[in-house]
C-alpha cells in the first residue's frame, strides 16, 4: 500500500470509490450470466418440449443430443445428460405457474426470441412464445441453477411450492445449504400455519405479514431433546442454540430475554421468552408448555401482552404486542374458540421434537428416465461438470 493513501485524504477516498464501484461491476456481472444461463435453460428445455423430441427422435434422445452438443459445443458446460432433463423440468415447471398469471411480463430470455415448432412439413417455424409473467421472471432470474434444481427436486410438479421456496430465497438470500433445510423441514407446510385472531386484532395491512411469520409446527429438533423433560429443561436447549431457534423463527426476529420480568400492580410475572420483530416493528410475546393446549393459557399470555403493551412499547414507535402460546399439541377447534375470546393478537402452533420430513415424496426420488440417464451417461469429462455453471 502506497504512502500516499495514508496522507491524502481525496486520494484515499477514490481508491474506496473506485473499490465500490468494482464491487458492484461484479455483482451486476454475476447476475447478467446467471440470467444469460437460466435463459438458455428455460430456452433449451422449451425446445425440447414443444419439438415433441423425446416421442419424435425416440428412446435414449437426451443421451444423444447431451453427445451432440458436447461435440459441437466442446468449451461448453451444463450439458449432461442429467441437467437435459432438468432443463425440461424447469420449463415444464415455471410455464405450468404462467398459466395462472395475467400475461403482464417479458418473457424469461434477454431477447425474447422465437419458439421452434415442428410443421406438418418437417420443416420449423418460429412462432411467439406467451410471455412468462414480469413476477415471475423478476423471481426465478434472480435464483442460481444450483438452488432451482434443488427446488425442483423436492417440489416435484408443484408449481406454487416452487415459486414459494424461490421467493423466500430472493427475500431471505438464502445459501444452497440454507435452502436445503427448509427444504428438508417442508416449510412451505408449516409456513403461516398457527391458528390466530390476527386479522380481528391487527390492522389489515400487518395482520396477514404476522400471520406468514408464523409456523405450525415449528422444528424444535436441533435442541436435541430426549427422554423426560419439563419446560425449564426444553426453554433452555432452545436457548443454547439460539442461532438456530432464531432461524427456525424467521426473519427479523430479535432476542430480548428469557424469563423476562414485568411488575404488573403488586405482582412480578415472568414471560418464557420475549423478542422484537424488526419486520413487524413489535414486540413478541412466547410461552412454551410441554403440555396439550389448555384455554387458560391464552388469559395467561393476552396479560403478558397488554402488560408488555402498557410497560415496553414505545405507542410512536411500536406496534402492538403480539402472544404466541407453542405447546406439544392442542385440539383446533377448542384453540379457535380460545382465541376468539381475546381481544390481544395472539397465535397457537405445536412443535416437535424430531426431524420433520415431508409427506410427500413426489420428486425427491428420480424417475426411471433420469437413472437411465445417468446408468448410460457414464463417461463424464471434468469440464462437464454442470456445477461450474452455478
């Protein structure tokens, strides 16, 4: 580093200008080839569903044009056998989502070029190809392939869940790793699950964001408890692995206390756990009972609520208070008629102790074309590698 940049303040602050300003060149870079590789993708999978090729040229057809294009296209990578067949899948996947949308976007190619379809002839014609709606373009262009095929692999056909875990990728910048475990945990199932009074207690524009903030069951499993337990012993596991109970929350949720102490009139009451959602701009009111779900606990915790409403909460900054009772297990319609007794925003969900899995399996497990495909697709060179193009 040059003598200059410790005494001339006007040349120091350039080089951070000009280090910014690379920065953000990289960052624009990366996101231009990761659209430019999707695009070729969605356009490749496209081709191979509207030329009927797979009918037309027959068995053993991927393998075939996997070998064609690796000759023609020796620098080339991405196209094996193998991510043939997901480009297919990703166009089948997010065109099925387009066709519930109003036609309101550009579609998913830099320059929105012709469809190829065969004629009556054998001859190709290009003819337009409906647009892919302007949301989900803006989502699924900003996901690398190493996500989508993630994504594709667990959600199957499914469409919505697809576009669910896509958008909170976007949202959240979540990792590979990231996106694997909610995966993994079928968030998508459990998100915005709790039974609430939400939207009779809250003002319509935050009752609906509370109630996606919510979980039911939420996964409790990596506080690795076993055998006998009370809830002291459970409310600490799940504080020792705080960073992982924040994350099983959701977004902007911080942590205030455990055991938090409130003086209501003549009487100290001790609240299990209390955070503050950034997102919500309120406080978070939690019980935890290892217990099913008694309609006594929502008196319990409304109190808590007001009591943080009355004693924590800033009225020119904060929003009201919200409770959420998490209990082992609780009767739906005795939990409803709780809730619809309180005037305080509250919320009830379970959690388990064990891995979650999804009950459905459809596309997690590959299909008899797909380990055809990697049975004959056995030779593969290095820079063949589909990864490269993450």
């Amino acid at each position: 580093m040059s003598k200059l940049i410790h005494i001339d303040q006007d040349y120091k602050q350039w080089i951070q200008d000009l280090k910014s300003r690379y920065r953000r060149s990289q960052i624009k870079a990366s996101v231009k080839v990761n659209y430019e590789v999707l695009a070729y993708y969605w356009q490749l999978g496209r081709d191979i569903v509207n030329l009927d090729a797979e009918n037309r040229w027959g068995s053993g057809f991927m393998r075939m044009l996997s070998q064609d294009l690796k000759q023609e296209l020796p620098e080339a990578t991405g196209l094996t056998q193998r991510n043939l067949y997901y480009c297919k899948k990703f166009y089948l996947l997010y065109n099925q989502a387009n066709a519930n949308l109003p036609q309101v976007g550009a579609e998913l190619e830099p320059t929105a070029p012709s469809q190829i379809v065969p004629q009556v002839d054998g001859k190709l014609q290009d003819e337009k190809l409906p647009q892919l709606g302007a949301e989900i373009q803006t989502l699924v262009s900003a996901v690398p392939w190493g996500h989508h095929k993630y994504i594709m692999d667990k959600c199957g056909n499914d469409a919505k869940k697809a576009l669910f875990y896509v958008r909170q990728t976007v949202e959240n910048g979540w990792s590979r790793a990231m996106l694997l475990n909610w995966l993994d945990s079928n968030l998508y199932d459990r998100q915005g699950k709790a039974i609430t009074n939400f939207s009779a207690t809250l003002p319509a524009e935050t009752s609906d964001l509370a109630r996606e903030l919510t979980k039911d069951p939420y996964d409790f499993a990596f506080a690795e408890v076993t055998g006998k337990f009370n809830e002291t012993k459970l409310k600490a596991a799940l504080l020792r692995n705080m960073t992982q109970f924040l994350v099983e929350l959701g977004t902007g949720f911080a942590y205030v206390g455990r055991e938090y102490r409130l003086q209501i009139g003549s009487t100290e009451n001790v609240i299990d756990l209390l955070f503050y959602n950034l997102t919500l701009r309120c406080y978070v009111a939690i019980e935890v009972k290892i217990d099913m779900f008694d309609a006594r606990d929502i008196g319990q915790l409304g109190t808590y609520v007001t009591a943080v409403n009355h004693i924590l909460r800033d009225p020119e900054k904060d929003n009201p208070t919200i409770g959420l009772l998490v209990c082992k297990g609780k009767d739906n319609t005795l939990a409803q008629y709780a809730l619809e007794s309180s005037s305080q925003p509250l919320g009830i969900s379970e959690y388990e102790l064990q891995k979650l899995y999804p009950t459905k399996v459809e596309g997690t497990i590959p299909t008899i074309a797909e380990i055809e495909s990697v049975a004959q697709d056995t030779v593969v060179k290095p820079e063949d590698n589909e990864e490269k193009l993450k």
